[in-house]
C-alpha cells in the first residue's frame, strides 16, 4: 500500500494525453441553472446504490467497516444555497481530488466518535483519519436488470447465428456460380462463416440488378450482412467510469494514498473493478473496443464515459433484491414543481470470496 501512488504514476504515464493529461489543469465545470426530473430521480438512484452497498458491507462483516464519505448533500440546482455547495465542491475538488462514496477501514481503525457517516466533515478535520482507509468505492448505477439483458442479447446472437448459417448454405448452393463471376473471393468468406467465426467475419455487400438472380443475391447477402451486424453489436452491460472523474480521483489517490475501486450496482447484481486496471485498460490503446469503450453517454450530459463490459469486472453479489420506490413531490422557487423517482430498502447478497480477492482484505 505504501508504494500505491508510485503504481498509479507509473500508468499514468503511459495513457495518451489526448485522453487524459494529467499535467493540465481540470476543465473548469459549469454551474448547472435548473435540475430536472430525470437528474433527480438519477440521483435517488445513485444515492440508493450507496446505501445498499454501505449497508451490504457493514450487516456482513466482522472486520470492515463502511463509512460515508462522499459529498451527498441533497441541494440540487434552483435550492437556495446551491451555488455556495457547488463553488466549495469545485474547490474541494481541486484541493484534494474527488472524495469516493465510501471509504472502507479496518475494524480497529473505525474512528465511533466520527461514526458511519463523515460526508459533511471538513477534509482539513479528518485527513489523517481518511489516510487510514483501506479502500475508497465509487459507486455507480444503473437501472438495468443484467440477468434479463444478457438474456436477450444471447437470444439476439442465437438467433442471428441461425439465420446467417441458413443464409449462407442457401447461398453457397443455389448462387455460387454467379459469386464466381462477380465475387469469386466472397466463396471463400463465406466457406469460413460457423458459430465461431460469425463473431469477427466481415464483407462487403454489392448491389445487383441487372438479373433477378443477381437480385436475389445481393438480397440474401445483405441479410447475412445484416446478421453479422447484430451478431457483432456490443451486446454487454458496462462499469461506467467518467473520463473527467479519472484525474480528480487520480489526484485524491495522491493526496492520501488509499487504493480506489469502481462498483457498479444493478438492480439484480453487483459488479467491481479497481481503479489501477481501469488505468491499465486504457494506457492500453490496443485494447479499445475489446475490452474498453470510449464514448460520449448521452443519458449522462454526453459526457466522455469509458465502458468496461461488466464480466470483465469482479461479481461482488449475484443477487440484489429490488428497492421500494414512490413517487415525490418537490417545489423549487417561484413555484417550479418537480416530481422524481425515490427509492428505498433492497438489499445486496455479497459474494464474500470474490469481495475480499477484489479488496484484498478479509470481509
């Protein structure tokens, strides 16, 4: 643990600095004017994850213990007082980098007089106490069953998988007469295409009509073109770091030199990943769009997200129990109303094993 900020450097310094450049300054953030219904009921749903892992964490363990860390006031853009959270928050991001959800400490290292909760302490008055963490968690969320969605997306594959096979038999026997004549390499693409290779197989698709032969071709073609597509879509659920989160998580790691993780909550499992290999991921770039995606999310602002598919990460709970929700009415001023999403209860069953190999420690 000792060396950890030295391991982190070292990544650091291979990731191109068109991703991230760690010697630049973070881009300044605009203060938001008005929230929405959708960015509420978002963070009711993010605050939710916390306090299911906080509570997942400290009802099943004898030896850790889960304390609230990260800013979680509920001002929200148009409350009075907004603008003085957000101005100190962008302070005390530049000051000693972005405070993870949770901290995780050692049994005999739990401070009961601060107790379960420090998100409203000054980092000036519990730094020390901060250094002696064993872990930092960031949680996300994300309002998906992934038992159900990888359910669908492996039907999606069957099913294209059989259809493309169909396609290609009926193709390679009632037209390869004509694919020698326009063609000739595509017999040999075609010969290829199985259960396998379907993952990875390619070809350009050419338009006939000259003859109802060769229209009929270029239609069956296009099918299997089709099929390969779906096949190929990326068809997994992801652990869901910010690009602009990295650096001001990179800069709290150096501040107190405490190892981070991501843990990604959905609503029937739970899945984590350190943040040294989300680092080793992307210094990476011949591991983009395989086991890394850069995109722009649009549910969250079009802000730069890296994808990393959730099996790729650790499972810490096979299971999660669903929470509550009620509908909840609030007023913002000159008599703006809002109505968002609330949730509460749901549980999280931690995979014991796969939680102490992921935090290196004994839950």
């Amino acid at each position: 643990m000792t060396n950890y900020k030295d391991t982190i450097n070292n990544i650091c310094k291979n990731i191109h600095t068109g991703l991230i450049d760690f010697n630049e300054p973070r881009s300044a953030a605009s203060m938001p004017t008005q929230a929405s219904s959708e960015f509420i009921t978002n963070k009711q749903q993010g605050d939710w994850a916390e306090d299911v892992i906080f509570r997942a964490i400290n009802d099943n363990s004898d030896n850790i213990v889960a304390v609230r860390y990260g800013k979680s006031d509920d001002l929200v853009a148009g409350d009075t007082g907004f603008e003085q959270f957000f101005n100190d928050y962008q302070n005390e991001l530049d000051t000693i980098g972005k405070r993870p959800d949770i901290l995780l400490f050692n049994k005999h290292d739990f401070d009961e007089q601060l107790g379960y909760d420090i998100s409203s302490q000054k980092s000036s008055e519990i730094s020390h106490y901060v250094s002696k963490a064993i872990a930092g968690i960031e949680v996300r969320s994300s309002a998906f069953l992934i038992n159900k969605y990888s359910e669908d997306a492996n039907r999606i594959i069957r099913e294209n998988t059989e259809k493309a096979i169909i396609l290609t038999s009926e193709v390679l026997t009632n037209y390869k007469d004509l694919l020698e004549q326009k063609r000739p390499e595509l017999i040999g693409i075609l010969q290829q295409l199985n259960k396998v290779s379907v993952r990875t197989l390619d070809f350009r698709v050419t338009s006939w009509r000259s003859s109802q032969r060769l229209h009929d071709l270029s239609l069956k073609l296009s099918e299997i073109k089709k099929c390969l597509k779906a096949i190929q879509k990326r068809n997994t659920l992801s652990i869901t770091p910010k690009v602009e989160d990295i650096k001001v998580v990179h800069k709290w790691i150096m501040t107190y030199n405490v190892p981070h993780f991501y843990v990604q909550v959905f609503f029937d499992r739970v899945y984590g990943i350190s943040f040294k290999h989300i680092l080793e991921l992307v210094s990476n770039p011949d591991l983009e769009d395989d086991k890394y995606y850069i995109e722009q999310d649009a549910k969250n602002q079009n802000k730069t997200t890296i994808k990393i598919p959730s099996q790729d990460g650790v499972c810490l709970a096979q299971a999660v129990t669903e929470p509550n929700h009620q509908s909840v009415r609030k007023e913002l001023n000159k008599g703006r109303l809002l109505f968002y999403v609330k949730f509460d209860g749901g549980k999280a069953f931690l995979d014991k094993q796969n939680f102490d190999s992921l935090f290196g420690c004994n839950l």
